[in-house]
C-alpha cells in the first residue's frame, strides 16, 4: 500500500545486491582504466615529443592547421618566389660546381613507381615535394622522419612500411634483368646502395626542396658516393647558408607549411567523431546512469550525471569549428577546457558512485583498492612511462 514514506524513499545504489555492486565496480574501474589507456593513445597521436600530452600548440596545428601563437598568414607563392630568387642569387655568386645526385629522379626510379596513383602504394604519396613533405616530418620515434626510417631499416628484415631498403634491392623492378651473375650482382648492389645513402642525405639535409625542384641535390661527402648509379649522378651547387643569425630558422611560410601538415585529415576526423560519438556515447551515458542512482543531492546528479556526455559531444564540435578560418583556433583551444571536463567529470563519476554503493566495511575495501591503483600506476610511470618521455625529448634534441 502506497504511504506518505513511501513516496519520498527511492532506489539507490546502496540498496544493490552485492553481487550486482561488484559487477558496477568492476565495470567502472575497467572504464577508467581505459580512459587512462585513451590518454596514452592521445600522448602518441597528437602530443610533440616529451610532452605527456598535447600543448596549445599542438592542439591548434592539429586541429586548425595553422601555427600558435598566432601569426598572420603570408603571401605563400610570394614566400615561394623570394626562396626561388635566394637560391638562384647562391648559385651566381658560388659558382662552384659539386658531386651530386638527381634526387628527384632517383625518388621517381625507386619509390614513386609503387607511391603514387594506381601504384601499389597510392594511399602514401611520394610523387611530389607535398606528399614527400608529410614523411619527413620528425618524431619521437623518427628523428628525420617516418622515409629516413624506412629506407634505413635492415635489409634482411620482412619487407613492409616501416623497411623500404628493398625498393634499392631485390624489390626493384630491373634487379633480376641486372642481377645475371654473383660479380653483376655485387656491383649493382654497390651502386644501389650508393643510392640508398644518397637519399638518405639529402633527407638529413632538410630534403631541401630547391634541390628536388633542380634535380641536383649536392652530396654531403662524395667519396662515399663514389659507386652512384651513372643515371642519377650530376653535378651540384653546394648548400650555403644566407648569412646571420636567423639563416636556420624557419620563415614564416615554413611554418605555416609545417602546421598544414600537422592538420588532420576530414577523413581521420571523421573516423574520429563517429567513433567518439557513438560509442564514447553509450560509456557516458552508463556511468552518468550509475551516478544518478547514487544517494548524493539532486542537484548533484542533474549536474554531474550528463556532463559528461555534454562535455564530449562539445568537445567534438570544436574539432571540427577549429577548422574555421580565423576564429578556428581559438575553438581548438576550447578542445582543452572540455577535455578537462571529461576527464574530471569521468572521475569524479567512477569514484564517487563506488564510494557511495558501500558501507562503511565496504569504503575500507574501497580505499585499499584505491591505495593499489594508485601505487601501480606510479609503479607504471616510474618505470615506464618517464623513461618513455625522456627517450622522446632525447630523440628530438637529437633530431634538432
């Protein structure tokens, strides 16, 4: 029979069976794990070297294409003529003439024939400068770029993405009409492999585009190049600087090139937004339920049981509004703020639903579990995940 005490007493967590808390404590506790995990995932993605995760900068050249802090954008084709016209006035007045290597012929020979379009590689372009320019960009785990690494791998390795030493070799297409006896073998072998560390060099140079425009790219040390294929060889003006202080630091077009293609793709963001939506959905909206059934205020549950799910689907909006011209970075740095209430309010959701579906026998557990987590994950960072950091920060000083 229904009563003036029965209309005010609702179900709350505590009044759970314990099986049926163990299972919500299991599945919260494995839902945090995972966003830690997710943090880790952000780390690689879109964080430069060393930083646990993504600063300012990054967020805004990954999200609106454009370098932080803000700078206005320059003539890009003025930019380009300036460099054409500083290039050419070197050459007047050096006059000299080196060793060299045609290094755009030899990208098209060994590379382009796969990366390019209908090539057995199309999705990696390698068949002008703009494409090239996206896998020579430094990281943690490629000090000159994701091709130095490749065509610097271990021959004998499996043949794959990350091994591209083979294009010179075995895997090139004239190897076999080349390759007729052991002694043919070994002078073809002698003259790619000239090649290979050609590439390399014009890679550790900065792959000077004036150089890939010309065809003639200066070899760094020519007695090491001494068997280069006869095709690829040429002469070269030598790399100068322009003088002063500033002749290494990046103008302000390379920047915005470099910020360009930092940007994620549409498609990439995308494959993103239809991943966070829906299924980050359905991991907010569970734990936001478990929150609301919690004994806390109703004005606690209304405010924190959605805010999650609100901060989320905000957060995506300002993916894509950061790609605004203009006004978009500065919804790229709003990604930081509703992240944070992500995080926080994921948090905050997990630990107290938990604390407020046991009693006081239960809290004591709870808190012990908590201890745990805790040292583990220090345990994690000391030996892991610091170490993993420094690397990083070794790896681009280096690189620098």
């Amino acid at each position: 029979m229904f009563t003036a005490n029965s209309a005010t007493t609702r179900f709350t967590l505590r009044d759970l069976p314990l099986p049926a808390k163990l299972v919500l404590t299991t599945f919260l506790c494995s839902v945090g794990i995972g966003y830690i995990w997710a943090m880790a995932q952000i780390h690689f993605k879109h964080a430069s070297a060393g930083n646990p995760l993504p600063t300012t900068e990054d967020l805004v050249t990954r999200f609106s294409g454009v370098p932080w802090p803000s700078e206005p954008k320059p003539d890009l084709a003025a930019e380009e003529a300036k460099t054409g016209d500083v290039a050419k006035g070197q050459a007047a007045v050096v006059g000299v003439k080196v060793k060299g290597v045609k290094i755009q012929s030899l990208i098209t020979e060994r590379c382009v024939v796969c990366h390019s379009p209908g090539g057995e590689k199309d999705e990696v372009r390698l068949d002008a400068m703009d494409g090239i320019a996206k896998y020579i960009q430094k990281s943690a785990n490629h000090p000159f770029g994701q091709m130095h690494t490749a065509i610097n791998g271990d021959r004998k390795a499996k043949w794959g993405p990350q091994n591209m030493v083979p294009a010179f070799f075995e895997k090139s297409e004239d190897w076999k009409k080349l390759t007729k006896t052991p002694e043919e073998k070994q002078k073809i072998e002698a003259e790619r492999e000239a090649e290979r560390l050609a590439l390399s060099a014009w890679i550790e140079a900065g792959a000077p585009k004036a150089q890939y425009d010309a065809d003639a790219f200066p070899l760094p040390t020519p007695e090491k190049f001494e068997r280069l294929t006869a095709a690829f060889a040429t002469e070269a003006t030598p790399l100068v600087g322009t003088g002063g202080g500033d002749q290494n630091k990046p103008s302000a077009a390379d920047r915005w090139k470099a910020a360009k293609r930092r940007q994620l793709s549409p498609d990439a963001l995308t494959q993103s937004t239809h991943a966070h939506l829906l299924t980050f959905s359905i991991l907010w909206a569970a734990t936001g339920l478990v929150f609301a059934f919690t004994s806390y205020s109703s004005f606690i549950r209304c405010v924190l049981s959605p805010i999650v799910l609100i901060a989320q689907v905000a957060d995506v909006a300002c993916w894509w509004l950061a790609r605004l011209e203009g006004v978009g970075p500065y919804f790229a740095l709003a990604i930081m703020g509703t992240g944070a209430i992500v995080g926080l309010g994921l948090g905050a959701q997990i630990v107290l639903s938990i604390w407020n579906m046991y009693s006081c026998r239960g809290k004591m557990v709870v808190v012990i579990l908590f201890l745990t987590g805790a040292g583990l994950f220090g345990l994690t960072y000391v030996k892991v995940l610091h170490p993993q950091l420094q690397a990083e920060k070794e790896f681009a000083a280096q690189a620098n």
